[in-house]
C-alpha cells in the first residue's frame, strides 16, 4: 500500500478531543497565536487555516477578530470545525469551512490571498511535503504573514519514525490499539526516567497537567497523533527558512525543538510584512 492508502484518520482523533475543549484550552490557543504573529488582535485579518484540524485555531482567529476560511482534506476535521462554529458563532458569515486540499492547485487558486496563511503540523501529512508549503506560501497576500510547523528533521530517528508510523497504519484495528498503548507508555515510562535522573520530579506531573499550555492541546491526543501520523515527512529549520527566503519571504519569528523531536515553529513576511 502507498501513503494515500495508510493516511491516518486525523479527524477520528480530533472528534474525541472536542470532549475535553474547555475554555482555558481556548484561550491558550489564542495567546499562542497572537505571540508568534507579534500581534494584539487579529482584526479585519483574513485568515486562512490549512488543514485545520479540530478547528480549534480556526476558532481561536475568528474570536480575535479574524475574517476566516478553514478547510481540512479530512472530512471528519472538516465536521469537527463546522462543530466549533456551531457551538460558538452559529449562522457567522466571517467564518467559512469547506473541504478540500492545500495540493488542489485549481481549489487554491479559487480562494485568493490571506492576510494570514497558518498551518500547523499539516503540511508534512500531505505526502508532498514541499509542493505544500509552496502552495501554502502562494496564498499570503503581499506584506500578509505564513505561520507554520513542521516536523524536525533528527536524521535516523525520524527515518525509524516514519517506518514506526506505516507499521501503526498497516495494522487491523485491534493490533493497532496495542500498537498505540505500547508506544505511548514507552513515552510516557522515558520522559519520568528522564525527569528523575536531572532531578526535576515535578515535570512528570506538568508533563501532563501544563500541556494545554501549549496551543490548548491534549497530550493525550497529541501522543495518538505522533505516533498514527502518516504520511510523513521532515526538514530542518534552515531548510524551510531557505524555501521561503527563496520565494521572496523574511523570517520574522521561529521556535525551534532543538534536536528533539517535535515541530519546529515558522513566521514569514512577504514583501516585509504589514504591522498587526
């Protein structure tokens, strides 16, 4: 089987994570948004979310004043969105959510440009990883903003991860839930073995308790996404920031995992970028 045939189902875990959405995780999502933009509020900001998911920062935009078009390639990511909207800004017409795909030149070129282009931790599921980001970047209106994330790049470790990930989606659905249990505890039993050994105890419990600082996600769902998300694909930072400086964008803010697994964290400009 190719990588179209064992794409995990992001919707499916973007549902159950809608059962813990609380209004702390939402405004998380909204003071991270705004620190990586360097921006007070996202008003009368077009703004466009690929593939978005849970539809969570889709929300966290159009609650800052944000114009927004989310769209997924998954149809059930695309319900979890329409499920936001519903829940929060039912019958709003500043919020639009279709499906589609950021590979989809004739769909994206029928959209238009954005003040804000975002696309968090999508564009390495496409199976084409670099056609992506230039389709995405394509999309900024002149001096708009590109934010993106993409999978580090940690040599061996993220080859043995990809085969890791098309084990997990080549497996029937009971195998593949052991599959998850076994991983995630593996996780979880390193990251206290850690934590003990530098004397920190107290990270195994923020481990868990703190991680809705992040974005106002769910280490839980995160862990099933990490480890189900295929296709797959990394880069360096240096290796985006070239990409994008090549096709006429400045890097304007970039939080980098390090060596360590996770996604690097990308803000361009084109044309110098407007104040927001």
């Amino acid at each position: 089987m190719d990588s179209v045939d064992l794409r995990f189902q992001f919707g499916r875990n973007w549902k159950r994570f809608l059962t813990v959405l609380s209004d702390d995780r939402i405004q998380r999502a909204e003071d991270s948004l705004l620190e990586m933009l360097g921006a007070r509020t996202l008003s009368e900001q077009r703004f466009l979310d690929i593939g978005c998911g849970s539809g969570l920062s889709s929300l966290a935009a159009r609650r800052l004043g944000a114009d927004v078009y989310s769209f997924d390639y998954d149809i059930e990511s695309v319900e979890c969105a329409k499920e936001l909207k519903h829940r929060f800004f039912p019958e709003d017409r500043r919020w639009r959510i279709a499906n589609g795909s950021v590979l989809d030149e004739d769909f994206m070129a029928a959209l238009g440009t954005f003040d804000v282009v975002y696309s968090w931790g999508v564009l390495h599921h496409t199976g084409a990883m670099w056609k992506a980001i230039d389709s995405a970047s394509r999309a900024v209106a002149e001096r708009g903003h590109l934010f993106i994330a993409i999978y580090n790049d940690q040599g061996w470790k993220s080859v043995w991860w990809t085969h890791a990930k098309r084990i997990y989606n080549s497996l029937p659905p009971v195998p593949r839930k052991a599959y998850l249990l076994t991983f995630g505890l593996a996780f979880e039993i390193a990251a206290v073995a850690v934590a003990l050994a530098r004397l920190k105890p107290q990270r195994i419990v923020e481990r868990w308790t703190n991680y809705q600082g992040i974005r106002g996600m769910s280490r839980w769902h995160d862990i099933i996404d990490w480890i189900g998300g295929y296709p797959f694909e990394v880069a360096t930072p240096d290796a985006i920031v070239r990409f994008c400086q090549i096709r006429g964008f400045e890097v304007t803010n970039v939080k980098s995992v390090g060596g360590r697994m996770g996604c690097n964290e990308f803000v361009f400009a084109r044309g110098g970028g407007a104040q927001m």
